[in-house]
C-alpha cells in the first residue's frame, strides 16, 4: 500500500467543469509536488510545496490552482481544462523540499480525461 | 543545467537472466541520484538513492547501483530478473539548488517467460 493517498483514482471532466484532486499522505514530510504524466514519458513536475508555502511554479497555466490546506494534505483545484490536459496526475512527498533533495514517496495517481 | 540520458528506450530480457539499465547524467556538484521503478496503472516507487559514500548502493527487491563518477553513470544491475520487474524505470538527478529532481525519459522493460 502506498503512503501517500490520492483521490479520486479516475476522474472525467467537461472543458467547462470545475473538480479537485486530492493528496494526502501522513508520514510527517514537509514538501509536496504535483507532476502531470503523460503516457511512456517521465512525470514532469507542476508544483512544489515546502513548509505550506508554494516554493515552484513550473509556468503551469492558470487553469490548475495548487492548495495545500496543512502539512499533510495537498490539492489541485481545475477549471477549465483543455483535452492536453488529459494525463495521470502524481501527488509526492518528501522529508524536506529544497536543497535536501530527499527521495520522493509517490501516490498511485488520479487518471484525468478532459473531454 | 542538470539532465539525465537513459539511452535504452526499450530492454527485453529472459527472466533469470542479469540485467542492467543505464543512465547518465550531467550535473556540476556531487548529484544526488535515484532509480525510481513504475508498474502500469502505479506511481513511482524508490529502488534506491546515491548521495555519498560507498558507490555501490544497495536497494529493494534486490536491485543494485553503482554511481561512477569519471563516466558520469549510475546503472542498475540485478543478477536474476523475475518476471514481476517487468515495468518502466526511472532514472532522476536532484538538484540541490532548484529543490526538484530532474527524471530521465525512462526505460521499458519487458521480461520473456
């Protein structure tokens, strides 16, 4: 089982549709991320969390809004996706962000299809 | 800045047979280095990591790495491939300075019975 929890598993949305993605993990990690995946491709990452603050940016479009609520939960609110969008979204986690570079626990990710 | 090279797209191998997926990065300081594995329909799990120290790493399921610094390589090697390895592996370098880990495009192994 991995110790990092996403919800939902599968999710399919409308262009117009607003959802979130969720991530959860309770291992005391401090840093959080969201990678976007596209299929036989390396994770390419979104968002990074450090201490609850935003601390990366990766110029992702404004149509994806990170969240992170407390230190062990993280979101990624969409509005307004396109059907580029469509991918297997990670949530990660890590002991620290920044320049500790530790090894990052993943989640078995949400399957997003924009229609 | 940092990359990583898998130069192996694809790998098939008979199980019981030794395996060994390469990577090579480029990074100016001492990396950090991880070999990450994917099973269909998963997340990435760690295999193992390099930070310092002996350069022959030990990891799970009985995967090894050896980080050579002159050849700007660290490969994964293991003896006697079973058929559950077959999945995609990621090799990444982390940058200390960016705080984020930069991911090879990844190997595909396909195991025959």
């Amino acid at each position: 089982d991995t110790e990092v929890t996403q919800t939902p598993k599968h999710l399919v949305m409308g262009m117009t549709n607003k959802k979130s993605l969720k991530c959860e993990q309770h291992m005391g990690h401090r840093a959080m991320y969201w990678y976007k995946q596209k299929a036989k491709k390396p994770p390419e990452l979104m968002f990074v969390y450090s201490y609850e603050k935003l601390s990366i940016n990766e110029s992702v479009p404004s149509r994806f809004s990170p969240e992170c609520p407390n230190s062990s939960l993280l979101n990624l609110h969409l509005h307004a996706l396109q059907p580029e969008d469509s991918a297997l979204y990670l949530c990660a986690s890590s002991q620290e962000g920044g320049r500790n570079n530790q090894p990052q626990h993943f989640g078995d990710g949400t399957r997003l299809s924009i229609l | 800045a940092q990359s990583v090279t898998q130069p192996d797209i694809h790998i098939t191998v008979s199980e019981g047979a030794s395996l060994e997926l390469r990577c090579n990065y480029s990074y100016g300081a001492t990396p950090y280095l991880f070999w990450y594995v994917q099973s269909p329909g998963q997340g990435l799990q760690l295999l193992l990591k390099y930070f310092s120290g002996d350069t022959l790493v030990q990891g799970i399921k009985g995967f090894e790495a050896e980080f050579k610094r002159s050849q700007s390589s660290f490969n994964l090697r293991k003896p006697s491939v079973h058929w559950s390895d077959a999945a995609e592996y990621f090799c990444a370098v982390g940058d200390t300075n960016a705080g984020k880990s930069t991911f090879g495009d990844g190997t595909t192994l396909t195991v025959k019975p």
